[in-house]
C-alpha cells in the first residue's frame, strides 16, 4: 500500500468556465490556469503520483509546454492513471475536499464522484469527496479562488 497526498489552488478569473472533479459548475468566473484550472483533477493527480514516487503534476504536464494549454485536466489524470498501470499501481481509494465559499457545490459531488470513480477505475464508494467553506477566511474565504486537498491509498497488484 501506498499513500499520497496533493494540494492545490487556483484564483478566480472572468471568462472562464468553472470545472471541479470534471463537473462543469455553473458561475460567473472560471479558475485561471494554463489548462482548465480543475484543482481537484490536479490535487488528485499530485496525489497519486506523489503515492507512486513520481513526482508531481508540474514536472509531467509543465505550464511553459503549449501542448497543456486549456487541456481538459481528466486528459491529464488519464495520462497519470496510464504511469501508475505500467507499475502494476491501482487506486483502493480516494478522499477529496474542496475548500470554496462559492459557488455552492453540495449540487455536483455526486457527479464528481462518478467522474473520478470511472477515471480512477475503482468503485464510486471508494471516491469520496466534500466541499467546505473557510467561514471566510484566507483567499478561499474572500472569494478570490478555490483549493483542493486530496489523499490516496494505492495498491501494488
């Protein structure tokens, strides 16, 4: 068994559409970001790659390579998913928490959860995943942009 954990954030920008867990959400700004800002697709990938030894999000998919602009960040986790299948890795399970004072995302969890359990190739109960607020607190608490956290447990076929 192997556990990682990963973060991310991204702030809020016009003119974007809001993407979290692969779930278009509904709202009048988007996440910037050199692909389409889904923190919780990137914390996940960190996770899982951090799990395996790998290294993280950054060093595979660079925001300097034009080939990532706007990609759809579940490309991105397809392509770490394909990494951890070459070294007989599988997820056992997944727990991800999104920390956004807005929009209100208690509507999409259990899309995203469906999402991420056919991305991850393992049963929805095991792909959990929760929104918070920071009783508006730091940058997430403002409504300046929102944060992921995720941790996996990974296991060596």
């Amino acid at each position: 068994m192997l556990i990682g954990q990963g973060i991310d954030a991204h702030r809020f920008a016009p003119g974007r559409r809001l993407v979290l867990g692969g779930v278009t959400i509904p709202h009048d700004q988007g996440l910037a970001a050199h692909s389409d800002g889904d923190v919780v697709v990137h914390a996940l990938c960190d996770a899982l790659l951090g799990a395996a030894g790998l290294g993280d999000i950054g060093h595979h998919f660079p925001d300097t390579d034009a080939a990532y602009a706007g990609i759809d960040s579940r490309i991105l986790l397809g392509r770490v998913m394909e990494a951890l299948a070459e070294r007989g890795l599988t997820v056992h399970n997944a727990d991800l928490t999104i920390a956004a004072q807005q929009p209100k995302l208690a509507p999409h969890i259990a899309a995203m959860r469906q999402i991420l359990a056919a991305d991850l190739g393992c049963p929805p109960e095991r792909v959990n995943v929760k929104a918070t607020t920071t009783e508006r607190m730091g940058f997430t608490g403002r409504g300046e942009g929102i944060a992921a956290f995720a941790v996996v447990l990974l296991e060596q076929s």
